[in-house]
C-alpha cells in the first residue's frame, strides 16, 4: 500500500504568525515573523483521495500550469476558517503552500488556488483543496509597461535572464539548460508566461515547474543524449503497467512550418504531406535570431510531417507493480515502453515524458499516468543509440 503524504502550510493560533509593524497586537518582534510565510501541517491522517497533472495535454501545447486537489475530512472543523476555535485558525487559506508525496518521493510542490467547504446532514464534512504549481506565480506576473531589454543569447539564458531581471517573478530554485537556439535582441512586453512559452516553442524545449517546485527548462536535444529513467512492460519484465493508450493522430502532424527572423520568413514544407493530410500550418514566431531561421523550420517539418502509431500513455497501478521509480519520473525524461499489441507482435519504444498525472483513493490505491511522445519521430541522431542512431533517418545536428 502507498504511503500518502500531505502538507499544507498554516498562519494562525498554534502556529508564529507575521510580523505587522506598528500593529499593537503583530508588531512585537521575537513573537512574530516577517513574512509571508506558512508553517507546514501534517495532514495525512484526514486524506480520501488526490490527483495530480503536470505537463503537456496536447504534443502541440505548451507545459500547462501543474494542478492539484486534495479531498481531506473535516468531520471535526479543524480545517474551517469559520471556526475560530480551531488549533490551525484561520484553517485552510489560499497562497498557502501545499506539498505531496507518495511512498517518499514529492509528486507535487504548489500553492493553493480555491478551497472548497462542504458537509452534509448526516454527519459528514470535508474540505477540497486546489492548488497550482509555481508556473502560476508567472502567468499572473508583466514586465511593467517599458518592457524589459534583452540582449541575442541562447534559449536558456533568455529565460534566465527574465526570472533574474526581478525577484518578484521567482524565488524559488531553478534547473535551467543553456540551450540550443538563439535568440534575437529586443524587448520582452506582456505577460512573462506567456513570453517565456514563446522561448520554448521557439526551442522546441520544456519550461515547467517541477515536482519538487523548480523552475526547470530542458533544451530539445536533452533527452536524446541521457538514458532511459525506468523500462515499463506488459510482458512480466521492468515495470509493469495496468493500461496502455496508442493512437495516431493529427494533433502533432504539421507540414509547413514558419517563422519570422528579424524582418525575414522562413519556411519549410513537405509536398507529400500535403497531398496526403492536407495543408497543416504550425508558426514558430518572431524570437528567433537571424542564424536560425531555416535550420528550426527544417527540425519541425522533420519531426512533424508524419504520424504513425505510438504509444501515448501508460498507466501504473502501484498496488500491482510498485516502483518508487515510477512515483519519480519528471517531464522530459526518457522511458522505454514494451508492449505486444494483438496481430503485431512484441514492440518497444523510447519515449520522452510530457505529462504526468497521479490519482490516490481511499481504498483504491495510487495510480499514475504517463502521457509520452515517441522520440523516433523526432529527428535525432546519437551514436550506438538503438532507437536513435539510423544513419539516413536521424539528423546529426539541428
């Protein structure tokens, strides 16, 4: 049986609260903190069920804000913030930091958004948390109306550069990779979000916050240069998995691709595509600099002008196979799936992680979700790679 931890931080009776100055009753110090801040709470013992999802819901999209919900019994209203009797008064509040883990590995690191209170007549009660992962601290966050300058310099660097350029867009940790694109001088405008997801489309990278509440941006080739995380099987081998989901589709297939490079477009198309699937249009943008501009359109027209069938999810129920390797995958890591569908016979595919999804029910145990794409679509070349080192249909460099 997996082991569910829950945190959620408190300010309140029982807990320091925050320093107020010149408040008569909070502006003592020594009895109050400067904050904000929020002490952590051990709430394991009242959890009935949780999910999680991070990632990618569509190839095309990029990472979403990470979600959480927690159901928790407030059968005693300990949680309340009406109850002004309570040891954790003023109970569950929003911007409070919550935390999740199964089995020791943190699946979640977060801030709750909405809190929901409800109860029946017979007795019950429980209270729903909500939460989002730091990436939403970003979407609510602008540049302020002159903008901010930035210098031609690689992908990673550019978002560097943004979350250094003020410290109210993030306190945390970082993991960022250089990366491989450059891209153009100018001014970063708007929502810093929404520009920073302009930088990783423009990579073809992944911007996220991790499960440890890093911000984490992975350059597009990083996957392909580091070794499978764990192997997941439905033949008695590795990890095994309850429910796997293949699919081919058009949600990744694009066959003209475009971007603009300081005043000049480029593009890329595949005539064949074309005929086949009709005409399907993916913009790059305008961050690039003048030195990339075929180069990217050329990568995406490779990795996007065909869909084949590949394995889009797989489900692990950790009451079947448990494996804290699994509770532990992250986006962007590289898994192999083994997998034996019925008239084709035992197949294998190396995959990159692009969304994560975790569901815990009393009673029901723990499962997860891993929503992958194939990196054999993707144009790498690696030596004494099995899935990746195919002379004649691997790119050497892009």
């Amino acid at each position: 049986m997996t082991t569910v931890k829950v945190e959620i931080g408190f300010s309140g009776a029982g807990v320091a609260e925050t320093l107020v100055l010149d408040s008569a009753t909070r502006g003592l110090l020594g009895e109050f903190r400067l904050g904000p801040f929020d002490t952590l709470v051990d709430l394991s013992d009242r959890v009935r069920s949780l999910s999680v999802n991070r990632g990618r819901s569509d190839l095309t999209e990029p990472v979403i804000v990470g979600s959480a919900q927690v159901v928790l019994d407030n059968r005693d209203g300990l949680l309340d913030p009406q109850n002004t009797g309570s040891v954790l008064f003023p109970g569950v509040q929003p911007r409070r930091t919550v935390n999740l883990y199964a089995d020791g590995e943190q699946v979640f690191s977060g801030f709750v958004n909405t809190i929901d209170l409800d109860y029946t007549l017979d007795g019950d009660a429980t209270v729903t948390v909500s939460a989002q992962d730091g990436l939403s601290r970003l979407g609510i966050a602008d540049f302020g109306l002159s903008g901010l300058t930035v210098s031609a310099e690689q992908s990673g660097d550019r978002v560097d550069a943004v979350i250094q350029s003020n410290s109210a867009f993030w306190d945390g940790g970082t993991d960022l990779d250089g990366g491989l694109s450059e891209m153009a001088a100018g001014t970063a405008t708007g929502n810093v979000l929404s520009y920073l997801r302009q930088v990783e489309r423009s990579e073809a990278g992944l911007l996220f916050a991790a499960r440890d509440g890093d911000l984490v941006f992975r350059e597009r080739n990083a996957v392909a240069l580091g070794s499978a995380v764990l192997t997941l099987s439905d033949g008695g081998t590795a990890v095994a998995y309850s429910a796997i989901g293949r699919a081919s589709g058009d949600d990744d297939l694009f066959n003209f691709i475009e971007a603009e490079v300081g005043g000049t477009a480029f593009s890329a198309t595949d005539a064949d595509s074309v005929d086949d699937f009709g005409l399907r249009v993916l913009d790059l943008g305008t961050l690039l600099s003048s030195g990339e501009g075929q180069d990217r359109v050329d990568y995406e027209l490779a990795r996007r002008r065909e869909q084949l069938p590949s394995v889009r999810s797989v489900t692990v129920t950790q009451e079947r196979a448990a494996s804290s390797d699994v509770l532990g995958v992250e986006l962007g890591d590289r898994v192999t799936v083994v997998f034996a569908p019925p008239g084709v016979g035992s197949s294998s595919q190396d995959s990159r992680v692009i969304g994560v999804g975790h569901a815990f029910t009393v009673g029901a145990g723990w499962r997860t979700e891993i929503r992958l794409r194939s990196l054999e679509a993707d144009p790498f070349f690696v030596l004494d790679d099995a899935a990746l080192g195919r002379l004649g249909f691997d790119a050497l460099a892009f």
